[in-house]
C-alpha cells in the first residue's frame, strides 16, 4: 500500500514546491494540509485536508492527520505566538498516530542561539524527541528568495542596511530544500531517523557579497550599510511591525554576526546527486524575488 505523506503549508512557497516533486509517486498518496482547501494545489490522487485554524485547531489538525504516515511538518509563518502553534502541532501529530515526522527546521537551533527565532525550532525539536515519533530535524539555512527582500530601492541602488558587521551565511535556495525534502519524504530510511540535517548553499558570503550578487544580476547598483544594533532597531521602528518581530529581523542579522549562520554542508548533493544552488543561479531562476528593486 501506498504510505500517506501529509505536507503542510502544501499553499505556500516551500510546501508546493514539494508537492509539486512528490506528484505522480506510485508509492506515496498526498495528503494537502492548507487553511483554505480552495487555495490547494490541484494534484491528481491528493487528499485535501482543510484546518482553517491552522496548527493552533488541535482537534482539526489531529483529524487532518489521521491514518498519515510521513507528515512534512513546515515551520509556521512568523507569529508571536510560533511557538505554541508547533507544540500543538507535535502534540496533534502524535496523537494522530504519524510514524514519521519531517521538520523544518534552522540552521543553528539552539535554546541560546542569537537569532530569537532558531530558539523557538530548537523548542520545537525537543518537543517532537519527546514523543518517540520517528524523526529527521532539516535544519534550513536563511533562505537564498529572501536576499532580494534584505534589500530597499535607495536613490538608483539597492541599499542592505543591517547589523551584520562583517559575518557570512550560506543561503540557500527554496528549490534545492524542496528537492531535499522530497528525497527524504520519498526514502522511508531508518538511517534517517533520529537525523538532524543542516541543509546549506554551496557558499557563504558576507552581506557586501551579497550585494555584489544583487548588483550583478539585477544590473543596478547595490550596496551593504553596516548599522549598529540601535541603528537597526530605530529604521525598522517605524514600520509598525510589532517588537517581537522587529527582534526576529534584528537578531538574525546578529546571527550572521555571530558565524551561527556560515556552516557550509553538503546535504544538497549528498541527498539530490545535484550541487546546491548558488545565490546568483537561484536568482537568476527567480526573476520574480527582485521584482520590487526593478522600479
């Protein structure tokens, strides 16, 4: 019998992409978990299971679960209350009776890591170990789409303002944590269990790198501003955007600070047979994820 991979966030940018790589596997029937079922990707033979409450619907969520397999559990979106939506979420799980549960993770999780948000993954990851649920941790590296967006439009250039100093990080693209996912989800490996996978780009640079590429691919020039910490907190105030966000932007520019952010790996070629994306080759792919910097 075919095993049920069920794939949160299966709307969104990660999620669909791996649906979109487990599609038409004779040994797998997808299970689509989204808040809205009319947003679901249409995949011949896929369960859709609508939570429109998301991970924080305990009782949906456990039924949206149930009889599942493998469950591709996505970090939720940023939210103040994160945390407790993954708790739930492990909890509904194992409730559900899921033999298997693939997390993503980030880069550097840990209770005292710099970057406040890779503390809430190391959370998460202690609570799904206490289960018992087969397991494998991927933990993502900052996501290669997102360099675009580090960016604002400044007089003709692209200006990185950001407390980084001089550290590196090895981004990495959505395309290639999709395919990583999608190796995984499809080798139902003990092997795998237990695993906490750091999945990077093949390279880790500085956020003046980081310009450069945007400088190079976007054909406009662009530059990185180094702020200190007050600096940063004072131009992002004015945004609206609550503290404990604001904190989640700061502090992972101070991860890159800190080196937690620059571990290179090779878990991109190792599961995929592929080398892993390049800034500029992810970029160039997705014209989109610079769009706003074109005007």
């Amino acid at each position: 019998m075919p095993r049920v991979i069920a794939v949160t966030g299966a709307t969104g940018a990660l999620g669909r992409r791996v649906v979109d790589r487990l599609a038409g596997r004779d040994d797998v029937r997808l299970r689509l978990v989204v808040r809205d079922a009319a947003r679901a990707p249409r995949v011949p033979g896929a369960e859709v299971a609508a939570v429109p409450a998301g991970y924080a619907d305990a009782p949906g969520l456990t039924a949206a679960l149930s009889g599942v397999h493998t469950l591709y559990l996505v970090s939720a979106a940023e939210a103040e209350d994160r945390l407790q939506q993954h708790l739930t979420a492990v909890a509904a799980a194992a409730a559900a009776g899921v033999q298997r549960v693939v997390y993503t993770s980030f880069l550097g999780a840990a209770p005292d890591a710099v970057f406040t948000l890779a503390r809430q993954h190391a959370a998460t990851e202690a609570a799904l170990a206490a289960t018992g649920v087969r397991t494998t941790v991927l933990r993502h590296a900052m996501y290669a789409d997102f360099v675009p967006f580090f960016a604002v439009a400044e007089d003709g250039r692209a200006v990185i303002a950001a407390p980084a100093d001089d550290g590196r990080a090895s981004f990495v693209s959505r395309d290639d944590l999709a395919d990583v996912a999608a190796a995984v989800l499809g080798e139902d490996s003990p092997a795998l269990d237990g695993a906490v996978l750091d999945v990077t780009g093949p390279e880790a640079l500085s956020l003046d790198d980081t310009a450069a590429v945007l400088a190079d691919v976007t054909g406009r020039p662009a530059v990185y501003r180094r702020q200190t910490v007050a600096e940063a907190w004072a131009t992002r105030r004015p945004s609206g955007h609550p503290d404990w966000e604001i904190e989640g932007w700061v502090t992972s520019y101070r991860a890159i600070a800190a080196g937690e952010l620059a571990r290179v790996t090779d878990a991109v070629p190792a599961l995929t047979g592929h080398p892993a994306r390049t800034v500029a080759e992810h970029l160039r792919a997705h014209p989109e994820d610079w769009a706003h910097l074109r005007s």
